[in-house]
C-alpha cells in the first residue's frame, strides 16, 4: 500500500494576489547586534538608517515616566496629540491622521485611492514605501529619474504629469539624494497636474532643511490650488522617536482624512508614542540645537568626501548620498567588518551609490577613516556605475 507524499509548505500555501507576488523585499538593513553577531565587533557606528544621534529631547523622557502603569489598557482616543499638532501647525484637527510612522499612512494612501492600473509618479531613487505600496494595489509606477547633477529632473516629470495620473508621490528634501524643490520649482510641479491627481509631498527631513529659507512651504503652496493633498511627516528623524513609530498626515480637507480613517487599523498609535510625541512638541528647542549640529556636520562631512574625490549629492538631510567606483555593496560590506552600518542603495543603476547617516562626531570620524583605507586599497581604473532608471529592490 502506497502512501501519499507529504505536502510540502509550499505546496500547502494559498496563491498570493499577482501584485504581491512580483514585488521586492524592502531592504530595511541589519541591526547592531546582526552586525556584532556577524563580524564579532564590538563598537558600532549605526550611520544607515538617518536616525537622529543625539536622541529624543528630554521632555519625551518626562512624558514617559509612569508608563508601565498604562499599558494594559488600549490607548485612548488620539484626539489629543491631534490637538496639540493642530494647535502647532495652525491646522484644524479634522484634517490630521496618525499613522504607527508615516511609513503606515504611505500604506494606507494607495489602499483607499490607488486601483489597478492607476499611474502613479514619482522620483528615482526613491524612499521604496513610495514605489512598492501602490504596486501593491495594482498601479502602474513611472519613477522618474533625477538629473546627473542629482536634482529633480522638473522637464521630465512634467512630461511624466503630462497623462492621465491618480497621485504624484515624492520626498522634498529627497531621499536618499537629499536634493530640495523649491517653491517655484514646487508650485509649477504642481500645476502641471491633472486637477484631479492626489499631490502627496513626504516631508520627513523638513526640519533639517528648514533651516535654509529657500525650503518652500508645501502646505501654503498646495492651500493656493484645488487640487487634493496630503503632506506627510514624521517624528522619527529630527524628534528622535524612530523606535516608537509614529508620524502623521496633514491633508486638504477632512473627506480625505476620512477617507484614510477607513483603512487604517483600530488603535493604530500606540500610548507611548503618542506620549512621546506630545512630549516632543514641547522640546523643539533641544531638537533644533540637535539639527544645527547635524547639519554643520554634514557640511564638514560633505568637504572630506569632496577630498577623497566623490561625487556628492546635495543634501538638506541628515545624510549624504555619494558614488564610488566600488558598488555600494561591496563598500557597505567592507565597513560592516569595521563595525559601520550604512545604507548601500540596490536600486538598479544607482548601485554605485551609498547613503550615509550623520551621526555623532567619532562616529563620522571612524567612517570616514574606514571609507578613505577602502577607497585607498582598491585598484585604480575601476569604473563606477551609470544611473539608468530601473529598480532591482526596494530601499528604505
């Protein structure tokens, strides 16, 4: 008597909707301790994912005290912290919604306005949630590709804008070139739009790049046309609150904010993040003491690149992209040995290029003594990669 062959996992796996299956895994990079299991180094320099070094401001720490004492209960209503960023931004509370990081509300976007088939525009290289999450939902991207001086390439997106179009999607600062539109620039973007496309402007580094005054502002910009809305920020980055996960969407008018209300999970904030959030309204002053440091940093860092003679975006981030001969992934792989995370960009025709976080003083100084040995040990002639426009992953 013959016996059936055990079904194999794969075999007992349901079939995944086309879109998911064709999708690239996001490459959200190794942890500290990956890196210390891994290369057995003890100190790390977590230059990779643009977290901000000098962590949250201190009244976060006061608005945490006793919280051990609340988190058997679901988070209250988060009308509150609602509040306090309308009260912030001179906004009304009806057109806020809180994500568990903008990253979430990048979801929720194209699953309650994206459908199959629907064009979407955007950058390249890009902040991949921007990409993958209305691939997801069946829309077809066209990522337009940024200038070899490392710009907006504005001619070709207008062109890219000049068909029928549900949502254009982009960083301003970018990631992770770091380049800046600025208001002209933005508010001609914008009328080249069909009236009836979704205009999402992701200002997750705003607070770095609002220190130069030629940094537009999106939402006066977008309040002059009738074009629907949404600008997205974060408390990850300038407000040190990357582990807690929370950002948040200012949108055009309150249907929209509905709208995304509709598939966005139950208790989607969490009770510390929104404490810590409230918390980090009230330390700006700490948190702009941490962006001026970041930023004279990031210059300095900018010259000692220049010097070893690579190619560097601009960049009103926390961070600097820039281009070797070697690819970017033998580099990070080389730097990982030494204990220093970066962020290796995978897209195709940008793999080559490396991002790298600015991070506290001795952490820049062991990179840039690790980068300048790697780059000194290769061979010369080694010819770096071309940006062609194509994507092979998907980058954080």
């Amino acid at each position: 008597m013959s016996s059936k062959p055990a079904a194999t996992a794969s075999s007992r796996a349901p079939a995944c909707r086309p879109e998911v299956a064709h999708l690239p895994p996001y490459n959200a990079g190794l942890s500290t301790q990956a890196v210390q299991a891994r290369y057995g180094v003890s100190t790390i320099s977590k230059l990779g994912s643009n977290e901000n070094p000098y962590g949250a401001p201190s009244p976060v720490h006061d608005a945490l005290a006793g919280l051990g004492h609340k988190v058997a209960l679901y988070p209250e209503a988060d009308q509150a912290l609602k509040d306090a960023l309308a009260r912030h931004m001179g906004e009304s509370p009806s057109r806020i919604v809180l994500g568990n990081g903008s990253e979430q509300i990048i979801h929720m976007i194209p699953e309650a306005y994206v459908s199959a088939g629907d064009r979407v525009v955007t950058v390249l290289p890009s902040f991949g949630l921007h990409i993958l999450t209305s691939e997801m939902m069946g829309g077809v991207v066209e990522a337009v590709p940024v200038t070899a001086e490392c710009e907006f390439d504005l001619p070709a997106l207008h062109a890219a804008l000049a068909q029928p179009v549900k949502m254009l999607i982009f960083s301003n600062p970018s990631n992770p070139v770091g380049c800046m539109m600025g208001a002209a620039d933005l508010r001609a973007l914008i009328a080249a739009c069909p009236a009836d496309c979704l205009v999402v402007v992701d200002e997750a580094y705003r607070e770095y790049a609002e220190t130069d005054p030629a940094y537009p502002d999106a939402r006066a910009i977008l309040r002059e046309q009738e074009r629907p809305w949404i600008v997205l920020r974060t408390f990850s980055k300038a407000y040190g609150l990357a582990g807690l996960r929370i950002g948040y969407a200012i949108t055009s008018d309150d249907s929209i904010a509905h709208t995304l209300g509709l598939v966005r999970d139950p208790f989607n904030t969490n009770i510390a993040a929104q404490l810590a959030a409230l918390g980090a309204l009230d330390g700006m002053a700490e948190m702009r003491q941490s962006i001026e440091k970041t930023n004279h940093a990031r210059e300095s860092l900018r010259t000692e690149l220049h010097r070893l003679g690579l190619k560097v975006a601009p960049s009103y981030g926390n961070f600097l992209f820039f281009e070797t001969a070697m690819s970017s992934a033998d580099l990070a792989e080389a730097l990982l040995h030494q204990g220093i995370i970066v962020k290796p960009w995978k897209e195709r025709g940008y793999t080559h290029w490396t991002r790298v976080s600015i991070g506290l003083p001795e952490d820049t100084a062991r990179f840039l003594a690790a980068l300048t040995a790697i780059l000194a040990a290769q061979p010369a002639g080694q010819s770096a990669g071309q940006a062609t426009g194509a994507r092979a992953t998907v980058e954080a």
